[in-house]
C-alpha cells in the first residue's frame, strides 16, 4: 500500500528523552517549556519575527480573521482545503471568491478587484501546494483599497519568496503541523506575523483572553497546544532539511518519469524557493482522471483527489460559478510524496499511470 503521504516519525528515543522532562516537571499544557523552544526554535529557522503555536491550521485561521477585526466580506480562492473557506464562514463572515489562475492555481489577481464591495474587509488566500501567490499583486490591491491579506499558508514550510520565509508576507500567514503535512507536531499550527501588537492579541486569544489568573482581554478561545505536540516538532525539526531534500529529489525524480506523456503540473512561481511539498497532476478530462484513480487503487496505491470539490461548490456559500477552480478540481490528482517513498515505487506509480493513458 503506498499512501499519498505518510506522517514522518522520529526515532523514538529522542522523543522518549525529551517526554522524560514532562514527566520530571509535571507540566503538559499551557505555555509549556517546549512549546516556548519550538517557538524559538521555529522563529530562527524560518527567519519570522513572530509565531504563535497553536492547536491546528483552522484554529490559525480563525484567529487570524479575529484579531485583525475581519468583518462582512473576505475575499478568498475556490481552490483550497475546506477549512479555508470553513474558518471564514465559522467566524461570520461571507467568503466572495475570486477564480483561479489555470497555470499556479492560486488565486487570480486579476480578477481580485472586480470582486471588491463596500463590505470587503481582507483577502484569505492559500499558497496553494507551497507555491506562492503573486505576493506583490495581492500586497498592491490591499494597500489601494485598504484590506488586510491573510496567507493560508498551510502547505508552505520551508518555501522561501524573494530569499526570505513566505510566512513573513501579508499581515497574518497561518501554517499548519497537522501529521499530513511536511512539517508536523501530529495536531500543530501557527499564527506569524510582522506586528508585535498583533502577536500580544493572538497570545492573548489563543488563552481564553487570560492577561493574567483573574484578568481578561477581550474575548478568546482554547486554541493552545501541549508539550506532548511541541516534543514532536522539536525532534522532526532536527530531520527537516533531509525532508525537504528528499522531496525535492523525488519531485524531480517525478518530473523525469513523465517527461514522454502529456501530463501537466503547476507553474512554479519564479521568485520561490520552493518546498515540493506535492505533486499535483492535471490531466485532460475528469474521466481520464477517475480512471487513473481507480487503476492506481488497483495497484494499491491511494492518490488524492486535491482539491476536490471546488470550494464555491458547498452547500453553506453563495454558489457562483468558478470555472477554472471547477473545471481543474475534476481533473487533478495529488501523487505519493513522503520521506521514505522509494524511486522503485515512484516508478510502479508512473508506469500504473502510462499503462492506464494507452488503454483509455
Ligand atoms: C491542512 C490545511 C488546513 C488545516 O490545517 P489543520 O492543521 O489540519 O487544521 C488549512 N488550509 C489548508 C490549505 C490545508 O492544507
């Protein structure tokens, strides 16, 4: 069976040694003493001034449209995990989405102003599969209408645009450790950002509003996470640079293997370092991709359909028509990258999909 992707684990000692202090202090949650390192320790790797650890990706979100007082309308992209558009409508705001560029399939800048009303307040849009936005665009339509940009940049560890961390761009970018993701504390998140007023509030926020024993400021929620979570990112946090080796070998290994069929994959954006954290494929029709699925299934191997369906197709929004998000979400298919997969395996994948081309 070769999955999508596979959490990475490190040798158990290592967490065993770092639980053992747990134990000695009898400290689990709540601001713990290795929750404070892996935020040290994640503010230096990624160069960012300020990262908050919180409990998960979608709890990032949701505080970030808090605390920067997001209100009526957000823009925001079709083509994305679920939670994106979820932690919008969660915090009673109504998304308005804006198609997708085919090439990125990120949000398209283009676009962004004609969706712009009397009742936008901020943009949320994702750095899809690690690839970053068109930043500057995005950054030039908020400061000419006065909007705050959220990155949901739950796919982006380890990205880097223009020689500096992707989380250090918009006014809040959001990461997630969740077990699936490149990087990850099984259950994890962060809210980063430049402002030290921001970072006071969501500290603030993500603890109930606790200012102290007995003092509140403003409302908050239980957004924390636990030393258990933290020990996690701290022994993977020594294995990343290996992991984002070994990603960028077999995505390229990936891209020779396909190099004789008509397979498309995204546009790399040119000014990024980029983290192969996935690697999409989008074929011609959404028949051709199903019957890929399937034969791969057969041979016991489980890609997955990301992302599908397109976000304007829920149920709770406003149902307008994103052709491209719509058209590319029938049609793409994420393959199996993780640490250990083998190029033998790569290899079985690649075959299982040209054997599938010459029979349909
Ligand atoms: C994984 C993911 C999330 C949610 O993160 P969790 O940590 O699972 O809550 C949000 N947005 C995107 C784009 C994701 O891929």
């Amino acid at each position: 069976m070769i999955p999508v992707t596979k959490p990475f684990l490190p040798p158990r000692e290592e967490y065993e040694a770092l639980l053992d202090n747990v134990w000695q202090r009898n400290w689990l949650t709540n601001n713990g003493p290795l929750v404070q390192q892996l935020e040290d320790e994640l503010e230096d790797y990624l160069d960012v001034p300020h990262l908050n650890y919180v409990s998960n990706g979608t709890i990032a979100l949701q505080i970030a449209i808090k605390v920067l007082g997001l209100k009526g309308e957000i823009i925001t992209t079709p083509f994305s995990y679920v939670a994106t558009t979820s932690s919008i409508v969660w915090e009673g705001c109504t998304p308005v989405f804006v198609d997708i560029d085919p090439e990125t399939l990120n949000i398209n800048p283009d676009l962004i102003e004609e969706a712009i009303t009397g009742e936008t307040t901020g943009i949320l849009a994702t750095h899809v599969f690690g690839n970053p936005c068109d930043i500057e665009a995005i950054q030039d339509i908020a400061d000419r209408h006065d909007l705050k940009i959220i990155y949901d940049a739950a796919h982006c560890f380890g990205t880097k645009y223009k020689g500096k961390s992707v989380y250090s761009y918009g006014d809040i970018s959001t990461a997630s450790f969740h077990a699936t993701k490149l990087f990850h504390t099984v259950e994890g998140g962060a809210v980063i950002t430049k402002d030290p007023e921001i970072s006071h509030k969501v500290q603030r926020m993500r603890n109930f509003g606790h200012a102290g024993y007995e003092e509140f400021e403003g409302v908050g929620i239980n957004g924390k996470n636990s030393e258990f979570h933290a020990a996690m990112g701290l022994c993977n946090l020594q294995y990343i640079e290996d992991i984002l080796v070994k990603r960028k070998t077999q995505w390229l290994f990936y891209q020779d293997l396909f190099e004789d069929v008509e397979i498309k994959s995204i546009t790399l954006n040119p000014e990024a370092v980029f983290n192969y954290s996935y690697y999409p494929v989008i074929f011609e029709n959404e028949d051709i991709t199903l019957d890929i699925k399937e034969s791969l299934e057969e041979a016991g191997i489980s890609p997955r359909r990301y992302f599908y369906p397109s976000l304007s197709d829920l149920e709770y929004v406003n149902g307008k028509l994103m052709e491209i998000s719509k058209d590319i979400s029938q049609r793409i298919l994420c393959l199996p990258l993780y640490h250990d997969l083998t190029e033998v395996q790569q290899k079985i994948i690649s075959s299982t999909i040209k054997k599938t081309f010459q029979v349909v």
